[in-house]
C-alpha cells in the first residue's frame, strides 16, 4: 500500500518545496482516517502531487528532484507533479 503521508513528507523535505498544495479545487488530496492530506493524490494508477515552488530553483529539475524522492514509494505509478505557485 502506497503511504501518502510518507510521500508528502519526502516532498516538503525537498529544497525547492515550500509548501504542499490541493491543486485546482483542492482536488489533490488523500483521505486519511479523520484528516485530509492536501498535495499528494494516491490513485489507482498514478500518483498527483502539487506544490508550491521557492522561487529561483529551475522548476523541471524540482519536479524530477520530487520524482526521485518518492519513486520508491509509489509502486511503480507514474508521478505527475503540479506546480501551482511560487513561493518569492
């Protein structure tokens, strides 16, 4: 079973994170017993995080740094990565 707060926690551990976000409508988000995990998607057959950016950072080489934190987590699902805004 893929962990979505063990992902969320690599991702916020990554330099060029500022912050997790729920993406458009607040749609990236796992449910978990009595909370709501905002920036991480666990799906069937993919995973969908967003974020928000420090500014400065180059944003694909942030997105391919979160896909190899995470890569063994996921079980094999590819891993989009959104980023929603920039933290300046």
């Amino acid at each position: 079973m893929t962990d979505a707060r063990a992902i969320a926690e690599r991702v916020l551990a990554c330099p060029g994170v500022a912050g997790l976000s729920g993406g458009p409508f607040g749609t990236v988000a796992t449910y978990l017993p009595g909370e709501r995990l905002t920036g991480v998607a666990v799906r069937e057959h993919e995973v969908d995080i967003a974020i928000v950016a420090r500014f400065g950072d180059p944003l694909p080489a942030v997105a391919d740094e979160i896909r190899l934190l995470v890569g063994d987590l996921v079980d094999g699902r590819p891993v989009n990565v959104t980023i929603d805004d920039l933290d300046i």
